[in-house]
C-alpha cells in the first residue's frame, strides 16, 4: 500500500474511533435547563420509536425550566416538575426545591435540597441553591460550607461559588441578587 492509501486508512479509522466512542463529560456546574435523561428501561423490540420517553421528559423539564427563570411560575413550575415522575433526580429535586424557596416555603425547600443531595452529592446547582437558602435563613456558616464544597467541586471561577460567594459578602440582611 502506498503512503497515502495508509494515511487514508489511518484517518478513516480514528474517525470511526471518534464516531462510536462514549461521549462521556462530567460538568458539574453547567446549569439545569439542560435535563438528566430518564431512568433506561428495557423495551420490548416490538416497541415503537424509542427515545419518546426520553424526549418528553427533556421537553416537560424545559417547560418548567422557563416556568421558573422566564415567567417566575414556581407553583407551577412545582406541578409540571413533579408530573415527570423523575424528583428522584438530583436537577428536578433541586428545582422544585428552588421554586419552593421562592414561594417562601423554607422548609419545604429544605427537603428537596436534601433530597438532590442524596440523589447527587456532587450536584454543583443544589450546593449553591441551597447554600443561598443558608444565607437567606442566617445560616452563614452552613452557607460557607456549601461555598466550600462548591470549590472542591468547580474551583473557584464557576457561576455557581461566584453567586454564593457575592451573597456571603454581603452583609446579613440584605436581599439577594439570586
């Protein structure tokens, strides 16, 4: 074989490598518009279209998702998260504890902050959501505790220690930006 039909074959190769290849990416502080995929059940094969689950669940989570930062709905941003049968996910657990928080329901919005927890203890979001309900309740060192795990997980340079670090400076009492 010649020099190029090598070089041709070398590149072919490493394009399927790349193709079929896991796309595996851990990014702990990117914000939760994007959705968790749903729990994999085992299909039959006689079933129709698969991913239609899937899609319904992303296109319910988004919905919410503009509920809560677009139109500021947290009741019913609420209804629309728990209708997805997923608040065992860590992004819907802590958007639902969010939305209570914004009601003014703290302890509510403790519980599902816990429960994102459980179900993702790296979950950058809940950590810093939570740690502002720290801050909101008085809790400053419970909230720098949440800073501090947002640091081991993200650095320093991510949104998420950037917003809680800007409500632990200012002083108790003030409202916050987030």
């Amino acid at each position: 074989m010649n020099k190029l039909a090598i070089r041709l074959l070398t590149l072919a190769m490493l394009s399927l490598t790349l193709a079929v290849a896991p796309a595996v990416t851990a990014v702990y502080a990117a914000p939760d518009n994007d959705p968790p995929p749903p729990p994999q059940k085992k299909k039959k094969s006689s079933e129709a279209r698969p991913g239609v689950e899937q899609t319904a669940f992303a296109d319910g989570y988004r919905a919410a998702y503009a509920a809560i930062y677009d139109r500021h709905d947290y009741a019913s941003a609420i209804e629309q998260l728990k209708a997805l049968g997923r608040d065992d996910s860590a992004a819907v657990a802590n958007l639902i504890g969010y939305s209570y928080r914004k009601l003014g329901d703290y302890k509510v919005s403790q519980i599902w902050y816990e429960r994102a927890l459980k179900a993702d203890p790296s979950h950058v979001k809940t950590w810093q959501y939570y740690g502002l309900w720290q801050v909101e309740q008085g809790n400053r060192d419970q909230a720098q505790y949440h800073l501090n795990r947002i640091a081991q997980l993200t650095g320093t340079a991510s949104e998420e220690f950037r917003s809680l670090a800007a409500a632990l400076e200012k002083p108790p009492g003030t409202g916050l930006v987030y």
